[in-house]
C-alpha cells in the first residue's frame, strides 16, 4: 500500500499543478487491442488499472482475465471516479457515445486515431489540418487532454519498453496545451519504458498520426526531438 496521500481524482485546481500529483490508480476506456495493450504496460509499470467498454462489465471480466490480467472491469463512470488518470482508446466514431461532462476537469490521454476505414468519414476529423487531438480536444472542453502512444504500433508497445539509460530506450512524444498535463503524463511515460519527448500543442502533433512522419517508427528520444523542431507546414 502505497504512503502517498490519496489524490483528487485528477480533478484540477489552481492550487495544486498537475505535475504535482501522483498518478496510482488509471481508467482505461476501451477494451479492444490497443487498450488492452495500454494496460498491460501499465499493470507492469506498477499502476492499478481499470478497464471499461460498451457492455456490462461482468461480461468483460472473462476478457479482461486472458487479455489483462490484473486489471479490473468496470462501467466507465465508475472507473473514471476511482482514477487519477484516464486514457481514450475507442474507436474516434464511438467517441460521441462518451458523456463530456463525465471527464470535466480531469487529465484525459488521447491514444487514438483517425481511420477512415473503420471509423467512417467523420466531418470533423477529415477537416483537422492539425491532426485529431484538437478535435478531441473540442468534444471534451472541460478535460485536459494529452496526447501519447498514438504514434508506436499497439504490438510494439510492451516488447519496445526498457529501462531508463538503456541504449536501446525509444522515445514518446507527449503533447498538450498545459504544461503541467504534459509533465504529469511524462512521468507516467518514463515509468513505462520510454523516454518522453514533450510537444508543447495539440495543434503541432499531425506528424504523429497515420501518414506522418513518427507514425509507427519507432525513434529514438533524439530522433523525435528532431521531428518536433520542424516548424508545421515543412517535410
């Protein structure tokens, strides 16, 4: 049992900065192969970990068992009550199906992306010049939300993760519009096995998407950092 005082349910104040928080317990929404792969790093990494989908949770424990063991089903609002931390890994049409108000004020991971040939065509997404994260962003305008592992393939993130100084550690980008989301994110990312690149704006991560130029390439911390500097609207 962890010494740690209980935190606030990732609920922010100006009295208290995100990067200040300890993340212990984490709501993953989604349980198909990305969010399944999302937390079983997680478990690994030492975090409490619950699991939510579409249907009953009793229903989705059976799963959970073979594909997450450890991790816990639950309704996603009651998931989102008990964590410090929640990440999105639905399929981007299903994300209307998402109550906004049950994410308000709290420190959201956007894991997903835009795949026409799953999702449909959606308006809004096939609009986003600056990727999908801004549109996120719109449709839940009172979370805080943090892009990352959206850029590695869901099969390459548990056997890519190792230690930190390893000569073989890969490197995350973590992007968002508050600084204090983004440090708190990042440590979360160090602790999984990868080394944290932040981006300091949803509106500059299109080159972590399908068809860019991170998207499932497996870079180094220093490669990433190179990526990053390209000023928006170069190759």
């Amino acid at each position: 049992m962890s010494s740690q005082p209980p935190v606030e349910n990732l609920r922010l104040s100006p009295a208290e900065p995100a990067a200040a928080r300890s993340v212990q317990q984490v709501a993953v929404i989604g349980a198909g192969k990305v969010g399944t792969v999302v937390a079983r790093s997680l478990l690994e990494a030492g975090y409490r970990v619950t699991l939510s989908g579409s249907g009953d949770p009793a229903e989705l424990a059976l799963m959970i068992g073979i594909l997450a063991p450890g991790a816990e089903a639950r309704w996603t609002a009651d998931a989102v009550a008990e964590a410090d931390l929640v990440v999105l890994a639905l399929p981007l049409h299903r994300l209307p199906d998402l109550d906004p108000a049950l994410l308000a004020g709290r420190i959201v991971v956007d894991s997903m992306n835009y795949w026409p040939p799953v999702d449909g065509s959606i308006a809004a997404f096939d609009a986003a010049e600056q990727g999908s994260s801004p549109v996120v962003q719109q449709m839940f305008p009172e979370a805080i939300v943090v892009k990352t592992f959206n850029h590695t393939g869901y099969h390459h993130l548990e056997p890519d993760r190792r230690p930190a100084g390893h000569p073989e550690r890969l490197g995350l980008a973590v992007a968002g519009d508050e600084p204090g989301a983004v440090a708190l994110v990042a440590g979360l990312v160090d602790r999984l096995g990868y080394d944290p690149v932040p981006v300091d704006s949803l509106a500059a991560t299109r080159f972590l998407e399908p068809g860019g130029p991170a998207f499932g390439a497996r870079l180094t911390a220093a490669e990433l950092r190179e990526l990053v500097a390209v000023p928006a609207g170069r190759p």
